[in-house]
C-alpha cells in the first residue's frame, strides 16, 4: 500500500448519470435499460433539479458527471452541463464523455471541465497517451472493469508508471447494485500503485463501507445511490470529512 495514499484527505463525490436529458439510476453497467432516477432528496429527474437536492444534503465542491449519451457516440448534453458550470460555477466537474480522440475534446470547448479518460473507451495504448498529453494535469483516469475483466489497453492497467494522479477503480458491475465495492480490485490497485490517488467507483453503501475503503488506503470515493436512499446522510457526511454539514 502506497504511505502517501494513506496521508491524503478522503475524498467523497457524488455522480450523476445523464442519459437524453434526465439524470438516471445507473445499474450495473447495463446502460440500455437505465431508468430516470427516483430520488428521495428530490421530485423529478431534471438534472438540476437533483444537483440542488446533492447540494442541499452536503456542500459538495465536486461533481462526477457520466454523460452517457456522448460515450455511446449519439450526442451529448453540453448545454446542460454548461448551464450547470455557470450556475454552480464553485464546483469542479469530473466529466466522462467516452473520450478517445482529440475531436472529442473539441466539442466541450470552452467549458472548465477535468477530463475523464475510461479505459473502456480505448482501444490502444497510444490512444490514452495521445489524450493524456493534450488534457495535461486536468485529466483523471478510469480503469473499467466489468463482472467479467478489465476493459482497456493491458499495458494501462498493468504499467502504474502511465497513470495520472488520480485514478478510478470503477466497477461497473458493482454501479447501482448495492452489494458493496470489489475490494479485490481496490486492492491490487492501491499496491501497483506508485503514489496515486485511487477512487473507489460502484457498490458503496454506507458510512461503514467508507471507512473500511479509507482503511485501505483508498482515496477517494464516487456516490450516487446511497444518497438519493439515504443511506449515506448530510450528517453522516460531515463526520466522515470532520466538516459541519449545510
């Protein structure tokens, strides 16, 4: 286990998936059948309007957004996500858009945003090299594995050395399927590791779950379930981070 993981500050992240304009609840990575979300923070699937209930919970200053049109290659939600760059214009916006070329990166132009790169998307090594040099430090990489194996470029997952600081260990299977996160995978993350910072990404269920991952030496954590059910409160948040909830 890497010691600098350890010294670094837990980090929590609340996700929201968008699909053709409505924020959905995303399960185990079978994206044709995800439905619009049914929070109890919050009436309605309006992208907004539940990133307010997010922010209401808990003074949130980072936001993971999955915009699962744009990685399933039919358009993308750069007007929303704009609208929401300039409302809540405090938060940093995590964005995975499928992005596996420069003429990706265009379409978002203009926008202040830190690149998620997945692996899933990428079909070579060099691929991943090439966006890594032009995103530079506002990039973070996702390592995509599914119930069956990783989903990538091998020399990505197997060489840390390629890795950026921060790193998602982001289990589909595990997404929105409250069972808990793949600690094995968590694991021979956080020891290949050589000083990054690993986030855990699917199956998170509550305060116990995090404090375990945190244990580890995981350093930070994306939510979304277990906050729209409340199983993870505003409260519970505040003690997590030693900080007073809103």
């Amino acid at each position: 286990m890497s010691l600098e993981n350890t010294k670094k500050a837990l980090e929590i992240i609340p996700v929201i998936d968008l699909l053709d304009g409505q924020v959905v609840h995303a399960r185990r990575g079978d994206r044709q059948h995800y439905q619009p979300i049914q929070s109890s923070l919050c009436n309605g699937s309006d992208p907004i309007t539940v990133l307010q209930a997010l922010l209401e919970l808990y003074p949130f200053d980072q936001l993971y957004i999955a915009d699962l049109n744009a990685i399933q290659k039919r358009s993308n939600h750069r007007q929303i996500i704009a609208d929401i760059k300039v409302r809540y214009s405090h938060l940093q916006i995590w964005l995975d858009a499928g992005i596996d070329c420069a003429s990706d990166l265009s379409a978002w132009s203009g926008i202040n945003l830190n690149w998620v790169i997945g692996s899933e998307s990428l079909r070579k090594l060099d691929d991943y090299l090439s966006l890594k040099k032009l995103c530079g430090e506002s990039h973070v990489l996702s390592l995509d594995f599914t119930a069956l194996s990783y989903q990538g470029p091998d020399e990505l997952i197997k060489e840390s050395t390629y890795w950026p600081d921060k790193v998602i260990a982001m289990t589909l299977s595990q997404v929105g399927s409250d069972s808990g996160p793949d600690n094995q995978i968590l694991t021979q993350l956080i020891n290949r590791s050589c000083g990054q910072k690993i986030y855990a990404a699917g199956g998170v269920r509550h305060t116990k779950d995090i404090q375990q991952l945190k244990e580890m030496g995981v350093g930070g954590v994306l939510i979304a379930s277990a906050l729209h059910n409340q199983q993870i409160t505003g409260a519970e948040l505040g003690k997590l981070l030693n900080i007073d909830p809103v």
